[in-house]
C-alpha cells in the first residue's frame, strides 16, 4: 500500500457505475480502459476495474465460486437484510421508497436483492479460479499492479445470504466461508494488486441483531468473524490488504445504524494495512473526532470517506479538504488517503458520481498544498 509522500493520495471504495448504454459499450475489456483511463483522467492514484468484472455485484459474484450450497427458491420470511430497527421506524418512508425504487439510484440493485436462498449442504470449496484469473488479468491488463486494486468480501458479509444444513456450528460454518476466500484473497494479493476485503454487513448487522442481543454480545460476533477473516489472510502480508467497513450503502435514516465508538476497535484488529470506512454523510461524519482518542497503530493508514454516495449533492473541494485536514490532523498527513464513503456504482447517477470523484481530486491537492506549503 502506498504511503503519500508530500501528496494526499486519492481512492475510491469499488463499485464505479457501468457506462450508459447509448455509448454502445458491450465488450468488457473496453469498458474496463474506459474506467480505468477516467480514473486517471481526474488525478486518482490508486484506481480499479470499477467492479464491472463483477458484473457491478460485490456478494452475487461469488455465488457461481463455491460449491457446496443449494440455490433454492427464497423462503416465505423476508430475508435479514430486509429487517431492521431503521425499516421499523420508518416503516412509511421504506414502503414508499422500495415502491418508488429509490433506495438505491438503479431499480436493478433492489432486483438483484431479490436472490435465491443458498443453504450449504455439503463442504464448502472455491471453485471460481478460472473466474477470479479472468479478472485479474483484465484489470492488470489495463492498470499496473503499484496503482491498483481489486474488491473481495468478506465472511461476515457473504454468511447473511446463506444458511447452513451442514457444519455442527455456526463459528465452524463461517470459517469454512472464510477458507474457501482464502483463495480468492491469496490469488488477488499473489497477483501484485492490491486486496480489498468489502465488510459492510458485519457493522450493518447490529440493526438487524445487534440491538437486540445488546453490545458486549454483539461485538464478541463480530470479533469472532474478524479472527474467521484474519485467519483466510494469514499467508498475506499485511501491506497488501486494505479493509473497508460501511453501514450499507441504501438511501434510508440509518438512524440505528452502530456507532464508530464502538465498532472501531474491532476494525482496527483486522490485520490489514489501511481501514475504509464512511465519514461523508450527515449520520456518521462527526465521527472523525473518534480518532481523538483512539491510536492508529503505527504501521497503518485510514482511507476516510469524504465525499458521499448518500447525496446527489456534490461535495465542494474546500469542504473535502476540510475533511482530509480534520483526519490528518489526528493521525498523521502522510497516513491519510482521501476515499469516497461506499462504491458510487447503483447509488447516484453516473455523472454525480464523477463529478463526486472530481471534488475529491481536486479537495485532496487543496489539502496538500496546506499541508506541505
């Protein structure tokens, strides 16, 4: 992972959206030098593929990678992610969203919600790696190695998509999760790009469980999914990983959403090199002054969100570098690389989110020039 020298190195979470379908774009290959040429067009210095090898998916993609899972049709309750305290309270504004198709940008994101129940049935193995060296080998074949990265997920984020009629334990289904990701994981890091392990369902599950188990209980969840995760990287230097965490990535309240107090710690135990997470939308961008009294370690970097999925306004440059300033601040100019929230792909229309990619850009060179002037 690159360390800013006399610069605020720029990034973004994955998921960048797909061209419009009037420019014609079919061939991936094409759409992909597109992404990644677009990205260097603005001045970003660590850039990817824009998860288009994925079909724009981070959980359906792994789907066809493991064997040991049924696909059967989706069971009579309302699947997990559906639930929650924020949809109890705000039970009005989640009807008329989800008619209106506006929780997400595209309507397609909430059909692709709509997946099949996969319940393992047998042991779980990868077996995605003619898929995985497809991708690989087209982002290489459009970004050095130095300058990119590619999106994974995690275990606690793929176990809520699937139930288990096979392991004698929850703690033995989620490692088995998490050693067939340990090919995928060792393979990307192998390949000389960047890994990025995508954790947005582990925060987000506390309101849909967490709340009601309560704190200590819920954190000891998460913790024992970390070590699931720490154990599937362990043949992976650290410098080669970076580690996002959100709150989901919906246009709704997330006024239940947990705080960064009490999550951060269990973020920080990931062994990665630099940690993602929102710090641009209205809930949780006060949640800087955290780092006013938690250490970062050392050897580690932040990667903060400070422009936002949440809002199709677009963030003027002097306010993200007002947020890039803040963090620098606490941790260190040379240990911050200003990011976005969450992947802009299916969450604002394609020109807010390069126009968002741009007012980062352009906020990160303001900071630099105040923070080596």
């Amino acid at each position: 992972m690159q360390r800013s020298t006399h610069k605020i190195l720029t990034t973004h979470v994955g998921s960048l959206p797909f061209p419009m379908s009037e420019a014609g774009e079919s061939d991936l290959s094409a759409q992909v030098a597109a992404v990644t040429q677009k990205q260097r067009a603005l001045g970003l210095d660590l850039i990817n593929e824009g998860e288009y090898t994925k079909g724009g998916d981070w959980l359906s993609y792994v789907e066809p990678r493991f064997s040991g899972f049924d696909a059967r049709p989706p069971a009579g309750a309302k699947p997990i992610i559906l639930t929650g305290k924020d949809r109890e309270e705000f039970a009005d504004f989640y009807a008329y969203a989800t008619q209106k198709g506006t929780l997400f940008y595209s309507p397609g994101e909430q059909i692709k919600r709509a997946r099949p129940n996969w319940v393992c049935v047998g042991p779980i193995a990868y077996t995605g790696a003619a898929a995985l060296a497809h991708e690989i080998a087209t982002l290489r074949a459009h970004a050095k190695p130095e300058e990119s990265f590619l999106t994974t997920t995690s275990p606690a984020s793929l176990e809520p998509y699937r139930q288990n009629e096979f392991y004698n334990s929850e703690e033995e289904f989620v490692y088995a999760i998490a050693e067939a990701m340990r090919v995928e994981y060792e393979a990307v890091a192998n390949s000389g790009v960047l890994l990025q392990v995508d954790d947005a369902w582990l925060p987000a599950l506390w309101d849909r469980i967490g709340i009601g188990m309560g704190l200590e209980a819920f954190r000891k969840r998460c913790i024992m999914r970390v070590e699931a995760l720490n154990h599937a990287l362990r043949n992976i230097p650290e410098e080669r990983i970076r580690y996002h965490l959100c709150w989901g990535s919906w246009h709704g309240p997330h006024v239940t959403d947990i705080a960064m107090r009490d999550i951060v710690d269990v973020m920080l135990a990931v062994n990665a090199h630099a940690y993602s997470f929102e710090a641009g939308n209205v809930r949780h961008e006060h949640e800087w002054k955290v780092w006013q009294d938690v250490k970062l370690p050392d050897d580690k970097v932040i990667l903060p969100g400070v422009v936002s999925h949440a809002t199709n306004v677009v963030e003027h440059p002097e306010l993200v570098a007002e947020r890039i300033l803040r963090f620098a601040d606490l941790v260190g100019r040379e240990r911050v690389i200003a990011s976005t929230d969450c992947g802009l792909g299916g969450r604002v229309h394609s020109d807010i989110a390069w126009a968002k990619l741009d007012a980062l850009a352009q906020g990160a060179a303001l900071a630099t020039r105040q923070l080596w002037r």
